[in-house]
C-alpha cells in the first residue's frame, strides 16, 4: 500500500491537520478501546499541544484510549529529556485522560533491558495474548517522526534491533547520549494506522529519500498492517502542493 503524502504549508498546521485526522481516525469504527503509540522528539511538542486545546479537546474520545511511547530514553520519567514527561507536561494533564490509560515505559529503576522487557510484559498483558494477529492490531494509531539519519522510534540504522522479529519492546543500550527503549518492528507494524510527521527543511533530503523508494533507512523498512500516512509541512516536502 503506498503511504499517502499530505503537505502542510508549516508545523503549526502540521499540528491541526494530524489533531482533526487523530481525532477521526479514534472516534471512527466501533465502540471499545483504542490504543496509540506516541513519538518522542521536539516534532510533535505541537501536536500535543494543539490536542489539549478546543476544538480538539473536545473531540477526542479520551476515555477509551491508552497511551503508550514508541521509545523512552532511561532516563528519571521528570527528567527533561524524557519523552513522557514531554506528553504529560503538553498532554496528559491538560486533557481529561484516565491515569490507568497511560503506560509509560519504566526507566524509574533497574537497566535498560529490565525496562524494555518489563514493557513488553505490559504491552502483551494489554494485547491480552503473545502472538500479534494480522486482523487484530496491538494499537490503532503510532506517531513517528525520522531522523535526519532515517532512524524511527530508536530504531538506528546498523542496529542488531532492525532484525528483531520476537521482543515487542527491546533496549538500545548502545544509543548515546543515554540507552533507550524502543519498540520493536513486530510493534510498530501491529497498528490500523501509522503517521509519520515530519517538518523543517533539514528533513527534506531523508523524507524525498523514503517517500522515493530508494531509501534503506530503520524509517523506511516499516512495513505496517495498515494505511501508512507521512504528514509534513512545505519545508520538508521534496516537492510543492498537497
Ligand atoms: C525520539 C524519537 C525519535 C524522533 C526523531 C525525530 O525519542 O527522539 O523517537 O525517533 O522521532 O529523532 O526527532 P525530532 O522530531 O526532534 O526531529
């Protein structure tokens, strides 16, 4: 399935766009839970921010979805660098979310290994079996950025997690400035819907590499269940228009 392109004239409207479509996309289909995998990174800042604000405030049904982290880095949750914390901060308490919907990976204690097979266990325990169906994602929604080096999740290119075809969640312990955690292919590929949002012209070369075909990048090796959708603004599009 080709990932369908969306361009956006700037990050502020990247916000609002993928805000209206995450909304469409949780409240659409039957009634029950839904599960969403967040980024980390200084791109989505804004789309959490716009969530927690009207008109979207109001049109998420919060209640019945789960949240979960696409990486974490093992750092304290406070700590600044810590992509949960980022979420709660613009997020989690701005919004009316249940805590028992909110499972952060847990970097309070331990290593990196402990933490990122402690998250598997809960990842399962949620999905309610060990073995992902094709006609059953774990989540209906994952939020990705890239980095400049294709990277996804804490998915780096040369990484011996690339191959990981088992653990749903694994740590990176080699990424530098601290260890991460990271989800695992077999993870990020369980969902109904995956969007990639992507802005500034520092990523104009990686995402006209992807979206072109060429590309062998962690980012481009996604092959996900569902509709695959790369949102980004006009500074990181390879070519004018929407
Ligand atoms: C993280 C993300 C990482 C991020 C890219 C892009 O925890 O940092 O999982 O994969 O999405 O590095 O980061 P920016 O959005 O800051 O460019």
């Amino acid at each position: 399935m080709q990932p369908a392109l969306t361009v956006l004239d700037d990050p502020p409207a990247v916000a609002r766009h993928v805000a209206t479509w995450l909304a469409q996309e949780l409240g659409a289909g039957p009634p029950g839970r839904r599960a969403v995998a967040l980024s980390g990174g200084s791109t989505p800042r804004l789309l959490y921010e716009t969530l927690a604000r009207a008109p979207w405030r109001d049109a998420m049904p919060w209640e019945r979805i789960h949240w979960f982290w696409c990486d974490e880095r093992f750092v304290p949750a406070a700590d600044e660098r810590s992509n949960y914390e980022l979420v709660r901060r613009l997020l989690l308490d701005e919004a009316p979310i249940p805590r028992a919907n909110i499972h952060p990976i847990p970097t309070a204690s331990g290593t990196p290994e402990s933490a990122a097979a402690a998250y598997d266990a809960a990842l399962r325990r949620y999905y309610g079996a060990d073995t992902l169906a094709a006609d059953r994602p774990l989540f209906d929604v994952v939020l990705l950025g890239v980095g400049e080096d294709g990277h996804t999740a804490s998915l780096f290119p040369g990484s011996a997690l690339l191959n990981e075809r088992s653990r749903w969640a694994a740590a990176e312990a080699t990424s530098r400035p601290e260890p991460r955690i990271t989800l695992t292919y077999p993870a990020l590929e369980s969902s109904r819907a995956t969007a990639f949002i992507v802005t500034g012209a520092s990523k104009r070369a990686v995402v006209g590499e992807i979206l072109g075909g060429a590309s062998d990048a962690p980012a481009a090796r996604l092959r996900p269940a569902g509709g695959v959708h790369w949102f980004v603004d006009r500074a990181a599009a390879a070519q004018e228009g929407g």
